[in-house]
C-alpha cells in the first residue's frame, strides 16, 4: 500500500519559531511546548516498546509523551533494526551523550550493507567523531537520508518527522520520531522542547 505523508500548515512552522525563541529565553522552565499540528488518525495513548524508549521514560524529564496506539513495525527485521538503532542515537543526542551516540551510531553502520551505501556512509559519519555538535550536524544528514527508506518499509504505525528552525546554527534540522511530542535532539535539555511536526509517515 502507498505510504502517506501528511504536511502541516506553515502557521505550524511559525508556531514552531516562536515556541523555540521562548524556550531559549527560559532554558531553565520545564513547560511543555505543544506543537500546533494536523495529524489525521492519531489515537490513544500506549507505550511502543521501541529501542531507547526505557531511557526516555526514566529520564528526569517529566513530559508526557503521546505515542500513536499502533505498534511502529517494519517489513522485516533488519528495517525493524534500522529503525530501532537510529532511535537509540536520537535519544543519546537528547541525552547530549556524545559517547554514547558514537557507540549507537556505529551499531547502526554495521547493519548497512554496500547495497546501502549513502546510509552507511553517514551512520559512520556520527560513529568516527566524538564532537557532539559534529554528531548532531552528521545526525541531521542521515535524518534526510533515510526518510525514503522508512517511508518503502514501514508496515504499521506512524512516524512524525519533526523539525527544529533553529539547530545547526539557524539552519534547520529535521529528524524522526515515534512520538508525536517534540525532544530535541539537536539542543537536548537546553531547548527540549523546540521544534513541531511537519510531516507524518504511516502506513
């Protein structure tokens, strides 16, 4: 079946700036961002049992996530792996765990093979620095590259593709996420919550 990708209005973007611009004001709040999105189909919350989400729910952040009622699942076990590898490393970078990161990185590199090639490429791109900032420029890339993959092999559930305006010095950086919540990767706990929904992958 076609995978759909829904967009959200720009008045969600700009939403999104704004939200961002205070949440940099107030680093030190821990008030809840909601992003403005539309989003058809989105059901009750339920936990998904993916990879690093034990981590989020033990982190001292008290954000209550909603996660779509359908378990996130793929055609088959190494896109199953896929995803689970690259979730891991967006929680290390909302975590600012550049240590970590690099070790989730590189499990995510191996499952690639030559068949693969670009994804590999910039798993491995995370994986050999140990700068978190460099991490998180080299996650961005992987982000938009392995968006057509996910979209050919989801087979349940949603993905939100998420969006912070002001990562990567004002430039933008997209990334994926079961959670239709916003924790960013890009600034971890100096802007959590900074960023919307822009689009979603279902199937």
């Amino acid at each position: 079946m076609k995978n759909t990708i829904k967009l959200v209005s720009i008045a969600a973007i700009a939403l999104s700036i704004t939200s961002c611009g205070n949440d940099k004001k107030n680093e030190t709040e821990n008030d809840s961002l909601e992003p403005v999105v539309s989003v058809e189909n989105e059901v009750a919350n339920e936990p998904m049992g993916n990879a690093g989400q034990n981590e989020l729910e033990t982190s001292n952040r008290s954000t209550e996530m909603r996660i779509d009622k359908a378990t996130l699942s793929f055609k088959n076990s190494a896109s199953n792996g896929v995803w689970d590898a690259y979730n891991a490393v967006r929680v290390a970078l909302i975590a600012s765990d550049a240590e970590k990161t690099k070790q989730q990185a590189a499990n995510l590199a191996i499952i690639f093979d030559e068949s693969n090639a670009k994804l590999k490429s910039a798993a491995e791109a995370i994986a050999t620095t140990e700068d978190l900032e460099a991490q998180r420029k080299a996650f961005s890339q992987f982000s938009n590259a392995v968006q057509t993959y996910f979209r050919k092999n989801i087979s349940a559930g949603t993905l939100y593709k998420q969006h912070c305006p002001m990562a990567l010095n004002g430039k933008g950086a997209d990334w994926l996420s079961n959670e239709s919540s916003i924790q960013n990767p890009y600034y971890g706990d100096k802007m959590m919550n900074c960023g919307s929904v822009t689009a979603t992958i279902t199937k």
